[in-house]
C-alpha cells in the first residue's frame, strides 16, 4: 500500500465557515506534509509533523490550523477562509525524516466563495 | 534565493524522445526528485537521484545531473500520449522541506 488518502476530493465553503481535511497513510510513515498549490503554480509547503509533532509552519496564517491525532492521520482545519485561500491542498508523507521519497496524495480541491 | 526554474511546455511525437530539463539553486541539496502531476490530480513521484551520483536509469526515464552547473535533467524514452501531464523537479533544501521548479507542460501528440 503505497497510498495517501485524501478526503474530501472537492469542497466549497464560505467565509464563514468551518471544515476539515483529512488525510490517511498506512505505509509507517512517521513524516506528513501539507502542500497548497494555486493554479499553473507549484506546490509550496505549509506545515510538517514528525512522529506525531508539528515541526515546521511555513508563516501560514492561523485561519489554516494542523493536526496530526496519531502516526496515520493528518488534518487541516479551516475557518474564515478568505477567496484566495481558493487552491489544491495536498497531503504527503515520508519514512525518512528528511523528507526524501515523499508520497503525495490526489489533493483536495478547496473553493472559498 | 529558492527559485528552481523549468521550460514551461515541451510539445513532441508519440515514440520520440523528451527531455525536461532544470535548473535548481541549492549547491547543498543531498536529493532531486522528478514527479509528474496529471490534471486535477495530486503528485506522483516518478524518480529521484542522490547528488553524489551523476546518472540513474529506471525503465524509460534516465536522469541526469550536473553539479557543477547545478542542472537536471529528465528524459523520457518512447513518448506515450499517456505520458502526456505537468512534471515537476524538486529539491530538498534543509530538513524535510521539497522546493517545488515551476514546472514543465508536456503534450504528446500521436
């Protein structure tokens, strides 16, 4: 099993709103990531946790807060997103803790109206 | 600066060769990485090659790397329209975070 599972594929919210990611990897990985990509752009990280610990938050805005409840799960929630947060939000994982041989998943496509 | 660059689209025939090519920034990167990325479709890490190496060969994909010149290169053998999507290099710079080039469009027409 080599998969990252994303949940839910698609969503739109309103500004007011709150919702959650949720993200699902039984491979032991003990590295998971959250990436955004905006349109015809990269990927760029936003926060990593290593065994279960929040290691690094690339300066994202507290309306974008992480979680991670054991070694398998990685969620994001969101609450009073603006339009521009509007983006694929992409989960990976890794063995290594250096981030090498990182396993991306389908994304989840976020729309903020 | 962290800006890794790629040609924006490469256009070729089905049964030709590809070669992707990218300049990263980085000199202390111990790993580059190439993923490919379909439409609305999440990333797919396709190879990666460790940076004392100057060549790796998987299948139909063979990598090169050119240290001095901090340049990467992809090639894909035997074009497939299935091979057709946005592919991307990537660099690891410092603990645990990939650095993303801007990515390459290819099309592969039959």
């Amino acid at each position: 099993d080599t998969e990252v599972t994303q949940t839910p594929k698609h969503l739109v919210m309103g500004m007011t709103n709150k919702k959650s990611l949720k993200c699902e990897q039984h491979m032991g990985h003990r590295a998971m990531y959250w990436y955004k990509q905006k349109a015809k752009k990269p990927p760029e990280l936003m926060f990593v946790y290593s065994y279960e610990k929040l290691s690094i938050n690339e300066s994202v805005p507290s309306r974008f807060s992480p979680e991670c409840p054991n070694s398998s799960l990685l969620n994001l929630h969101l609450h009073a997103l603006q339009p521009e947060d509007s983006a694929l939000y992409l989960c990976a994982s890794s063995r290594r803790q250096d981030g090498t041989e990182a396993f991306f998943g389908q994304g989840t496509r976020l729309t903020v109206v | 600066g962290e800006d890794v660059e790629q040609s924006l689209f490469l256009s070729v025939r089905e049964g030709d060769s590809s070669v992707i090519n990218c300049t990263y920034t980085d000199s202390s990167s111990t790993y580059l990485y190439w993923y490919k990325q379909e439409p609305g479709a999440g990333l797919q890490l396709l190879t990666y090659i460790f940076s004392n190496m100057d060549m790796k060969q998987d299948q139909r994909l063979t990598v090169l790397l050119n240290k001095k010149d901090k340049h990467l290169s992809l090639r894909i053998a035997d074009t497939q329209t299935g091979d057709s999507a946005i592919y991307f290099c990537a660099e690891t710079t410092g603990f645990q975070k990939l650095v993303f080039g801007t990515g390459t469009r290819l099309l592969v027409s039959p």
